[in-house]
C-alpha cells in the first residue's frame, strides 16, 4: 500500500510540472517550460506522465523551429512505448493504441516539418489503419491534414484536397474549432498556389473568425497563421497595404513567441512585398535573412519559394545569369523534394529567361519541361482543356476532389465528372 500511494504521489507531482510548464509556455517563458518538462522526462517513474510530457517537447520544438529535436522526441517516444510497459504494473493500460497512434502522428508531423513528405504520408498511414478507441478516431482529422500538406508539398493536389476535405469533416463532426482553423489555413495555401486568389483569403480569413470567436483559450500562433495566409492572399491580389498590416500583426506574434518558422515565412512576405512594389533594395536584404532562418530550420520548401523570389528581382534588374543562378539553386532543392510545383515555375521563368537571351534551344527544352508538368499535375480544367493556375481564376472542386474553373462548372453543369466521370449532385464546399 505504500507504494501504491508513493506511485500514486509520483503521478501526481508529474501533472502538476506537466502543467506548470504549460502556464510558463503560454506565458511566452518557453525555455522555463522546456527545462520544467526535460526535468519530469529525467526524473518522473510514470509512464503516462512522460508520454504526455513528451507530446509537450514536441509541440514547442515544431513551434520554435526545431524540427530535428522534435524528431529525437518522437523516435524517444515511440521507444519508449515499446519497453516502458514491461517495467510497470499499468501496462494494459498503455497497450491502449492510442499511445501509438499518437507518437506516430508526432512522427507524421515531424517529417512533415523537415519535408520529408512521403515519409509523412506513411506514417499518416499507419495512423489511420490503427484500430484505436474514440481518442484515435478524433486525431484522425490531424492525420487528414497532416497528409494533405505532405500532398500539397509534393504538388499531387487532388490528394491534397480530399485530405483537407476529409480534416474538416472530422473538424465540423467533432466541434474541433482549432483543427478546423489550421485546415483553413491549408486551404488558403492550396487555393494560393493554384492562384484562386479569392479562395486564397477566403479560407484564412475564415480561420482568422474562428479565433475571434472561440480562440480565447488559444495559442496565439492561430491567430499568427491566419494573418500570414491573409497577407499571402492580399499581396497575391495586389491589396499590398492590407498584405503589410496582416504580416506585421503576424510578424509581432512570431517574435513574442520565438516561432522561428513563422518568422521565416513573414520575411519572405515582407519581400514579396516589396519586390511587388519593385522595391528590389529593401526586398533583397528580407530574402537573405528569410534564407538563413529557412537554412538553419530545415525548411527546403521554403528555401524554393525564397529562390524564386530572388530570381524575379534579378529579373527586374535585368541580372539575368545572376537569376539563373538562383534558378539553379531552386531546381535542386525542388528536384531532390519532389516539389513538382517549383518546377514548372523555374521552367516557367527559365522560358522567359532565355527567350530574352536569344537562345532557342535552351528555350524550347524548358518549355517542353515546363508542359510536361502541367501534364503530371493534370493542372488543366477537364471541361475547356485550358491550365490551371497560370493566372487568377475562380475554382470549384466537385466532390471527387477534382477542381475545375467555376465558371465552366457553371456553364456545363456538374452532372458528373470529366475526369473520373464520378456522378456529381452539387459543388464540394471547398
């Protein structure tokens, strides 16, 4: 019995550091939480309790940044799973899938953050064919949206779609207000990389009321999110002011909260910005330090999206071997991801490139490349054979998951579908 009861104070204490370090972690004191957290992961006997203390380490690494830390913690996790349960009395306990479920999921995510997206999708995979209690069939919607941006990052954007489709289900079935708000932020993604620029803000903005309204208790990185997508979006429309107000908001909280990849992604903003208002000196410096946090993170899909950038105002200043300099950079990074969406847009601007330059063959081998990805992406409307997102145009899914220009869905009606033939009643919401 007193062990019992020293087992059953040893739980107890583990909760309250466990939450200690969550009121110094939504106090902006994350080192203080860290070392809280790292000290019951030293000392704590309870298995549960350094399970859940490990979700903690995992969650502020991937805020700060530090994707390979967050990493370290999942393999631990998963480790830890496997033989901590013969060390104890409470073993049936943690045979629960659930356990499993999660540390797979942290696994999902982690690659997720280092891009490494097929790696992402099957750990999402195992996920799903877990056969766990209710707890696994709720985080069932963050595999969904886990294995969406592994999609949307590998360019492969039916299956993007219809994992978004399938997390705001789940979001909408459970009441699950936060993962319905980082879908939308998604979904603002995926609708600004295939330029519906009215979907683009739609969705962010629709994840920016959400916290308004139910994000009291939140984290402010919901709120950072959807102001990030929002300046995404207004820049893309040209609505610069509005694009500068949303990423400095975003901006603000990155900085209080040491959210290192969120301050990334708002330089790069910042520097869209101002090479759209062909500001070329005061981008250039934004790009550099957007590229060296990029770097020091891991995030190669971002490190494309600044090169790109870089290009185009090499473009401007007529630098065009500079710019392809930075095109050849991208193409690697793009390449070695799988990212076939940096493709087409380097091939795109190599066009332009040696079109300028005179140089034909070079010319004609990038614009061939550059419809062979268009191809691989199907990025083409089944109904009028023209491509998708070239310029701004209005989408509609159907849902089958397959997208096509809203206005040729409102001509021809969405009987069925072009591409699968899929009987189609009404538009998908997204």
């Amino acid at each position: 019995m007193r062990l019992f009861n020293a087992w059953e104070m040893g739980q107890d204490q583990t909760k309250q550091q466990i939450e200690k370090g969550l009121h110094l972690y939504q106090s902006n004191q994350t080192e203080k939480a860290l070392r809280v957290w790292m000290r019951v992961l030293e000392k704590s006997a309870d298995p549960a309790g350094r399970f859940r203390v490990l979700g903690c380490l995992i969650t502020a690494h991937a805020e700060m940044g530090r994707y390979k830390d967050m990493l370290k913690h999942c393999l631990h996790c998963l480790f830890y799973f496997k033989f901590a349960v013969v060390q104890i009395d409470t073993a049936r306990e943690l045979e629960d899938p659930d356990f499993l479920t999660e540390s797979y999921l942290n696994l999902a995510r982690s690659n997720e953050k280092l891009c490494e997206f097929q790696k992402t999708i099957s750990y999402c995979k195992t996920c799903l064919n877990m056969q766990g209690t209710t707890v696994s069939l709720q985080l069932n919607g963050q595999v969904s949206l886990s294995m969406g941006n592994a999609f949307l990052g590998l360019s492969i954007f039916q299956k993007a779609l219809e994992c978004f489709e399938k997390a705001l289900r789940y979001a909408h079935n459970n009441d699950d207000k936060m993962l319905e708000c980082r879908v939308c932020c998604s979904l603002g993604n995926f609708y600004a990389q295939l330029k519906d620029y009215e979907k683009a803000l739609f969705f962010p903005c629709k994840a920016a009321e959400l916290v308004n309204d139910y994000g009291k208790g939140w984290s402010l990185k919901y709120r950072a999110m959807s102001q990030y997508h929002m300046a995404v979006a207004y820049r893309k429309l040209g609505r610069l002011a509005d694009a500068m107000d949303c990423c400095e908001e975003s901006m603000k909280i990155a900085l209080q909260h040491g959210d290192r990849p969120l301050q990334a992604l708002c330089l790069l903003c910042f520097a869209d910005i101002h090479r759209s208002r062909k500001d070329i000196q005061t981008a250039f410096p934004r790009y550099d330090s957007s590229l060296s946090i990029m770097t020091e993170i891991g995030n190669r899909l971002g490190l494309i999206q600044v090169l790109l950038g870089v290009t185009k105002c090499w473009m401007i200043q007529k630098e065009l071997d500079k710019a392809l300099e930075s095109i050849e950079k991208a193409q690697e990074l793009a390449e070695g991801l799988g990212n076939k969406l940096g493709l087409l847009k380097l091939h795109c601007l190599c066009e332009r490139i040696y079109r300028t330059k005179g140089q034909q063959r070079e010319l004609r081998d990038h614009v061939v490349k550059f419809h062979e990805c268009v191809e691989e992406m199907e990025l083409y409307c089944g109904m009028c054979g023209e491509s998708i997102g070239e310029k701004n145009n209005q989408l509609q899914a159907l849902p089958c998951s397959h997208f096509f220009h809203l206005k040729c869905l409102q001509t021809n009606g969405t009987r069925g579908c072009p591409n699968c033939r899929r009987l189609s009643v009404k538009p998908g919401y997204v």
